[in-house]
C-alpha cells in the first residue's frame, strides 16, 4: 500500500491530535509515522502523519471527508500522495556544482523530485542538461531586459507544471514580484552561514577573519535578500593551514549538501513556515537521514 501523508497547521487548543486520529482510523488509515510540534510563543500547531489506508481511500476523498475537521479547528491542511515526485525547475547561473550534485542525486533516486527543466542566463551546462535528457532553457538576464527574462522563466515554470523553483546558486536578484508569486515554493542555497559573511566572497571574508567553521545555509526566498525562513544548514571544521582556495572547496560541497536536505524536506512535505522560522520535521528511519549515500 502506498503511504498518504497529512499535513497540518492550526492554532494550538485541545484535542487537535485526537480528532485527527480518530478521522484517521474511522477511514481505515494505519499511522505510520507522525510528528507533530506546538509552538507556544506563536500559539500554532504543527503536524505530519504518514498513513496507509487499508480501505483504499484517495486522497481526494480523504481531503473532502477532512473538511469538516479542518473546520472545527481552523486547520490549513493537505493530503499528499508520498509517491508522486515533485517536479522542480532549476536555475542556476555559472557555478554548477549544486546543479551537477542534484542531477545525480536525481537520476540515483535520492530526492524525491522530478526535474522538469533547468534555466540558466548562461549556456555553460547546456550540454550537460540535455545530456540528462532535460530541458534547457537559456534565458538572458540584463538591467534592462529583467521584467521579461522574468516573464519568460515564469513561463517555463507554469508550462512544465513545476511546484518548486530551486536555485542551485542562481546569481541574479529575483524581483519582488516573483518572490510573491511561488512564495514558500522558491529554494536558495547562500554560500555562508548566515547572518554571518553576506554579500560578495563569503569565503575570502571569513579566510581573512581565520574563522574555524564555514557553512552554508538553504532558505527560501522572500522580497528581503537572503532574509527568508532558514531550511537546512550546515558547517565544515577548517583550520589556519587551509588556504582560500580549500575554503571555497569544502564550501561547495557544504553548499549542496545542505540544498539537497532542504529540497528532500520541502519534497516530502515536512517543512513548515512559522513566521519568519520554519519547523522541519526529521525524515522518517530508512527514507534519507543524510547526504552520505552509498
């Protein structure tokens, strides 16, 4: 039986796991997983539940017999089909190592996406992406043509069906008006360990700064530059020996490690915006605990 996953946000009040719980089971769903997460600064709630049905519910029955829970309890909620793949258009400009380190993780089956296309203002993975048998899509980007190379990518992105657009260190400012539109469905990889080191070589800042930890951080994108809520993050230990050429090494292998946990998360469901934070619920045992694959 395929697993069917609930997820849920709600303010917090007694009784929210009980009536899910039992909707659950009076449908024939077996709980497979669950986690769940009350904030008390901000008085939300937060939940994801695995299930399989043994009476072969859909989820779009499933979503319609909800409804009257989800209204007792002023629930935003949605039932996702584990085994349907997310597709993901991504951008990138003339860095390519996350780029190269999700096509494989795609074509292995590490993530649970479908990559629908790649958009580049530069032609240097052309070869590459179609060598994966993807779509290329070249869209120049200059200060006067912006609001149509724009037009254009969201065009690419309505027409391939994508739900996530991901930056795989994608070098041009998106506007504000593309931030709004795919809110909470735009990915990006920052070369730093934010707040720290922003702006233009992060790594050269933190090599003069003779930092002992360098790292990277995925977020999603919001109209305020590398503002929005923090995914996944991570550090590599170096030390006074390492040159900045080794900075820039380890923190392109620290920068698509971390966007690949943050798009399995997002894939699988299992991040939620609190404001200006976001709660990131673990990945089940057996289903991908780390970037470290065999």
């Amino acid at each position: 039986m395929d697993t069917i996953a609930l997820t849920v946000t709600c303010p917090s009040t007694r009784g929210i796991v009980a009536a899910i719980s039992a909707f659950l089971a009076d449908r024939g769903c077996n709980i497979v997983d669950s986690a769940q997460f009350d904030d008390m600064k901000t008085g939300r709630f937060f939940m994801r539940l695995s299930v399989r049905s043994e009476t072969g519910a859909s989820v779009a029955q499933l979503e319609t017999d909800f409804a009257a829970v989800a209204e007792a309890f002023a629930m935003d909620f949605a039932f996702h089909d584990e085994s349907r793949k997310m597709k993901v258009v991504v951008m990138v400009s003339r860095f390519g190592h996350c780029l190269n380190d999700l096509l494989y993780r795609w074509r292995i089956g590490a993530l649970p996406i479908d990559i629908a296309a790649v958009i580049s203002n530069h032609l240097d993975y052309q070869k590459v992406v179609v060598n994966h048998d993807i779509p290329f899509h070249h869209v120049r980007v200059t200060k006067d043509n912006k609001p149509e190379a724009e037009a254009k990518q969201m065009e690419i992105v309505e027409e391939s069906g994508a739900e996530l657009i991901v930056l795989a260190r994608y070098m041009q400012v998106l506007s504000d008006r593309m931030c709004r539109e795919m809110s909470g469905r735009i990915i990006n990889i920052h070369h730093s360990f934010l707040p720290s080191f922003k702006g233009a070589n992060p790594y050269k800042q933190a090599y003069e700064r003779g930092v002992k930890l360098i790292g990277a951080t995925s977020h999603y994108v919001t109209t305020d530059l590398d503002e929005g809520p923090i995914i996944e993050q991570d550090t590599v230990r170096v030390t006074h020996a390492q040159s900045n050429d080794d900075y820039v090494s380890l923190g392109r292998d620290v920068e698509a490690q971390v966007l690949a946990r943050a798009i399995h998360a997002h894939a699988n469901h299992r991040v939620f915006v609190n404001g200006n934070k976001t709660v990131v619920f673990p990945a089940s045992p057996g289903s991908y605990t780390s970037d470290r694959m065999g």
